[in-house]
C-alpha cells in the first residue's frame, strides 16, 4: 500500500497545472456521487455551487470559483475535461503556468458573474428557471478562445481535416449564443463571459499589457497564506532588456531560417516560460504565427 501511495504521489508531482485541475474536478465529481448515494438526494455538492440569487451568494462567496470544479453529469464532466486536457497541450507549451491558470480562473469568475448579473437584474420570465450554475465550462472557453484569438490563423486538426482557430472561435460563440434559447440557458450565459474573458486577454496581451498581474499577485498572497510565508514554486521571471534573441546575438539569430527562428523561441519559452520572452521576441511570434 505504501508504494502504490508513493507512486500515486509520483505521478501528481508531474502533472501539469492544467492536469492537476482535472484531477481535482474528477476527484470533486466522486465525492459528490458517493454524497448521492449516502443521503439519497439531489445537490450533494450544494456548498460549491454558485446560487443564482445574490443574497444566497453573499452567504456562499467561494462559489464564485468552487463552482467551476463541480459536476453532477459524467458526460458534463468528461466533455469539459478533455477539452482542458486538448488546451493544456497548447497553452503549456507557449505560455507560463501562471499566465494559464490567471486565464482559466478568470474565466470562471467572470463567467460566474454573467451568470449572478442576468439573474439578479433582467425582468422575471426573460430568462428560463434555474436554481445554480456548475461546471467548468466558462473556464474552459477562455483558455480557448483566448487561443484563437491570440494566435487566430494557426491551424489544429479537427478529426478529419484542419481548422484555423478563429474558425473554431467564432463557431463556439455562435453555439453559445443560439444555447442562450435552449434548456441550458444560464450555462451559455456564464460561457460568455469566459469567452469574453478569453478574447479581451489575448487582445491585451498582443498589444504587451497582461490583464491577469492584479489576480496573479492576489494568488500569490494566498498560497504564500499556507506556506509559513515561503515562496511561492511558480516564480515570475521578470523582463530585462536584452542584446540576444533566444540566446543568439542579433546578427546570428536572423541568419537562421524562419522555422529555425520560431523552434529557438519555442524551446525557450519551454524552459523558462512565456514571460522570460522579451518583447522583441514576443512580437516575432506573434507575427509568425499570421
């Protein structure tokens, strides 16, 4: 029993943040099932849910970000979770861990709060009945649609064929909005607001402001709570300017090939995170990416 433990522990340390969410939301998932079974009820996870009144949610404040790591459907819990699993492969490998999940727990909040906003202020009977928002959908939909819109032109396999992501974007935000007529209202509700999460980021980001520092620095402070006051793992590398492109001197680095060029950024960006970039070397990635 101790080894398999130590193994289980082995496998945890080397998941990535993403895949660490995931194995938290399943984790949620089954204690919320074993709940059902015990007490034989509906809402066996109804302290991480985010209540649609806002009296209720100033009495359940955490639900704001609780409610994205609860499911009550398996299909609902595994379609959200291999889409995070697809995004965690992209995102990880172009941006740090810490840009990903300010992108990911933004989504939530902001999707959480489109959700209390239609409920606590348009008239009754324009929206359909709902009780609480679950799910980790707005989360999800910022992570990608932050994705198809910093990098809009770069094309990902779709099954059979190829698909440029803004394609991908625009088609998500058009099922979201037709879903604001169907039986999952206050859902596609909070999936708009991670989609505009999503968009505003990556248009923010492209033009060198990241939106997410404020809540990155509040994360921060929070671990920093439950450590004694030690570091936080997860360190900010912080910009400096440079006279060397990914580790080559200017004049070498434009001798080599375009794709040469993107792979040297690429495998720095994988050993020290996105924002060890500098800004010259950030706008030749973006720009390669058109």
């Amino acid at each position: 029993m101790k080894s398999l433990n130590q193994d289980i522990q082995e496998k945890l340390r080397h998941l990535n943040v993403l895949e660490k969410i995931i194995a938290i939301n399943v984790v949620v998932f089954l204690v919320g099932l074993l709940l059902s079974l015990i007490v034989k009820s509906g809402g066996s996870l109804y302290w991480l849910e985010l209540p649609k009144d806002a009296g209720d949610f100033l009495f359940k404040p955490w639900s704001i970000i609780t409610y994205g790591f609860t499911h009550y459907g398996l299909f609902h819990l595994l379609f959200n979770m291999l889409v995070l699993y697809f995004v965690s492969q992209m995102m990880l490998n172009l941006f740090s861990p810490k840009l990903t999940l300010n992108i990911y727990f933004l989504g939530i909040i902001l999707g959480g709060l489109f959700f209390l906003f239609a409920y606590n202020v348009f008239p009754q009977g324009f929206l359909k009945p709902a009780t609480a928002l679950v799910g980790a959908s707005a989360g999800v939909r910022a992570l990608l649609i932050f994705l198809c819109a910093y990098m809009p032109n770069t094309q990902v396999r779709l099954i059979v064929f190829n698909i440029k992501l803004w394609h991908l974007g625009v088609a998500l935000v058009a099922f979201d909005v037709i879903g604001l007529f169907g039986s999952n209202q206050g859902g596609n509700i909070a999936h708009l607001g991670g989609v505009a999460l999503g968009y505003f980021y990556a248009t923010q980001l492209i033009k060198g402001n990241d939106i997410g520092k404020g809540f990155e620095k509040l994360m921060d402070a929070v671990a920093n709570l439950f450590k004694g006051g030690k570091k936080s793992p997860l360190k900010t590398v912080h910009k400096r300017k440079s006279s060397t492109v990914a580790g080559h001197k200017k004049s070498e680095f434009k001798e080599f090939n375009k794709q040469k060029q993107i792979d040297l950024i690429l495998d720095k960006i994988s050993k020290s995170g996105y924002d060890s970039l500098t800004e010259e070397e950030k706008a030749f990635l973006f720009k390669a990416k058109d």
